[in-house]
C-alpha cells in the first residue's frame, strides 16, 4: 500500500485491484499531483463521512489521455465537457464487481443527461484479451451502454488518475474539480445524491429508476469471504510455468486454495487445460462463484462443476448454468469473459471441481460474493 501523499506507481505486477467491498488505498487524482485520499478503510465509512451539502473541492482533471478508441462517442475533448458533471468510471467487462454498478451508471445517465451529466466510461483492462476491442464493443452492447466509453488499453488515463482499482468513479463539478469519488459498489444512493448536488437538480425532481441496493446492505461476514484468486503465475502461486501434468488429490484443499489436477500449461495470466479432464479444485467461502475464462482458439469448450462432489442442485444454478443428457451441470465457454459458476441460496464454506471436456481452455482468476 501506497504510503499517504505519496504517488503511486505501475511498475510492479498489479495485485487484486478488482474492489468487492474492502478497501486499503492509498489514492491521488491529480492535474499535477493534487493528493486526494490515503485510506485503509472500508469505502462504506468513507462514504458515511461525505456531507452532501459541503463537498471537499480536489485537484482539476487535465484533459483526458489519449485513448485507444471510443465506443458510443466521437473522442470527448475538454470542450465537450466544459460547464458539465462529469462521472469517470473505471472498469473493465470481465470484473463482476464492474458490471453490477453498470445498471446504476445507466439509470444516472438516462435520468440527467438533459441536466448536464456526461458519464465516460474508461475501459482499462486487466487482462490482454480485455484489449481486443471486438471483445469491449460485444461487452458494451450485451450489458446496454450506451454512453461515451473510452477504450484505455495501455491505462494512460488510468495513470492520468492514478487510480488503483476496478471499479472506481471520480465525479467531477462544472468546473472540472474532483468533488467525490467511490471505490467499489455500493453507495449509490450517496453518488446519486452527489450528482444532483452538482448538477443543480431541484430537490423535487425525480430520482432515477429504483435499481437493485442490495449491494449497500452487505453482511459482517462479509470479510471472511474468500478474496480473488489469480490462476496464472504473475499473481498466483496455484501453478508452475508450461506444461505439468499435476497429481488427483485427496480431500479438498485448505480454504482459501485452489489447485490443479491433470495437464495444465501455466503462462502469466491464465492456465490452459493441456488435455481433455483437466481440472481445477478450490475450497472457498463464499455464496456466489465466478471464473474469468477463454478458449484459446476452435470450438467452444464446457467446463463440468460440481460442488461438494455433486452437480449443482437448482438453487445453486445461474444464468449461464447448463445440464446435460447424464444430469452433469455445466458452462459453456464460447468467448473471454467472465462466467458466473455458483449462486447458492446463502454463504457457506463448500469444494467446487471444475473439469475442462477439451483442451484449450484457459482460467484467469476466481472471484467471490454474496
């Protein structure tokens, strides 16, 4: 962690920088180093902190870097957002954490567009297949975005910010001064708050479309479920470089671990399935499971889960969970993102076994919720 007032830098490989709710960040948005925040606290007590009504005044944005292209906008310019709100949020498709806060983004934006708002979605990746831009376009149109997003493959504006983490929002007056940021998901109500705030929005006026705050009201045990967990060898320690065909343990690992079993080839930010049966065990806790994965070329590729050494019962299904003729419960990998594996009905410790039917398959890092 980044010591207060200090600059951060990106040399190092980043480490989990995708916020679900706990925050230690050291932070600086900056025209010329202006210092925003140093913090080891949770984003909520941040939050809590925030008056509304007397919101601090930061440094200026300088213009924004040089993307790499734009989606939904011609490139936005100082001008473009002159005597305009301006929300800035940092994300990227395959961060679960990201593409829940995206419903609130849109409601904010339908809703006060005509009053001044312009949100620029910036599009920096974390992964290299993030920086396909066919990737970001399909992105874009299946989670309905429909405002500016400014495609930061090389984290120029990123580094123009300083910013540490997925996902973050700095909301900026009229004026171009920093006036609130928010790490994470939640507080959406707050952010709201802000953005009316600033736009001058009589309090009368309506409120956006009521969207889901479930995400706001997060329980205790919150902290002890299991963090992110990288899959490669740049931040992970589950496997070793090229190709290892790795032993069929017994037992499920400790919790919090996860290992390989079977042929896998281990590069820097995936592991990829060397032959058909390879498999991939992690205890966790947690109630909801995701994978960030890809097929390195070819057909699609199914990846068979089991929980506790059974298929996933109904109410553990998500969207994307698929059964087929012998009652085996499956997802079905046909492009890089992410893929929600497990939805269970409520937090609990538990062994999930993924098991690749081809080879090809490539697994960048597990996420967890509730």
């Amino acid at each position: 962690m980044n010591e207060p007032g200090a600059v951060p830098t990106h040399s190092d490989p980043p480490q989990s920088r995708r916020i679900y709710l706990l925050v230690a960040a050291a932070l600086i948005v900056a025209a010329t180093a202006a210092v925003i925040i140093a913090s080891a606290a949770d984003p909520r007590d941040l939050a809590s902190r925030t008056n509304v009504n007397d919101l601090p005044v930061y440094g200026k944005v300088p213009g924004l870097a040089a993307a790499e292209g734009w989606i939904n906008s011609d490139p936005l310019s100082k001008a473009d957002l002159r005597d305009k709100v301006v929300v800035y949020d940092f994300w990227t498709y395959s961060c679960v954490n990201c593409v829940r806060t995206l419903p609130h983004l849109e409601a904010w934006y339908d809703q006060y567009a005509d009053d001044g708002l312009v949100i620029v979605g910036v599009h920096s990746p974390e992964f290299d297949f993030e920086k396909n831009h066919d990737n970001v376009r399909d992105a874009v149109e299946r989670l309905k975005v429909s405002y500016p997003v400014a495609l930061d493959d090389e984290m120029a504006i990123w580094n123009q910010f300083s910013n540490q983490y997925w996902p973050a929002k700095y909301i900026t007056d009229r004026s171009g001064r920093v006036r609130y940021f928010h790490f994470g998901e939640g507080s959406y109500g707050e952010t709201e708050a802000v953005i009316r705030k600033l736009l001058g929005v009589a309090a009368s006026a309506p409120f956006a479309a009521s969207v889901d705050e479930d995400t706001d009201k997060q329980p205790d045990s919150i902290a002890t479920l299991t963090p992110e967990t990288y899959l490669g060898t740049l931040r992970g320690t589950v496997a070793q470089a090229g190709v290892v065909t790795y032993p069929v343990g017994s037992g499920a690992p400790a919790l919090g671990v996860a290992r390989l079993e079977g042929s896998w080839n281990g590069g820097a930010e995936q592991v990829t399935s060397d032959a058909a049966g390879a498999a991939i065990v992690m205890r966790y806790r947690a109630r909801e499971v995701n994978l960030v994965m890809a097929k390195s070329s070819g057909a699609p590729i199914d990846v068979v889960i089991e929980i506790d050494g059974r298929p996933l019962n109904e109410s553990e299904r998500t969207a994307q969970t698929m059964v087929d003729a012998e009652g085996n419960t499956f997802v079905r990998v046909t492009a890089s993102d992410l893929y929600r594996l497990v939805l269970s009905p409520s937090v609990g410790e538990h062994t999930i076994r993924l098991v690749a039917r081809n080879a090809g398959l490539e697994a960048f890092a597990f996420t967890f919720g509730t």
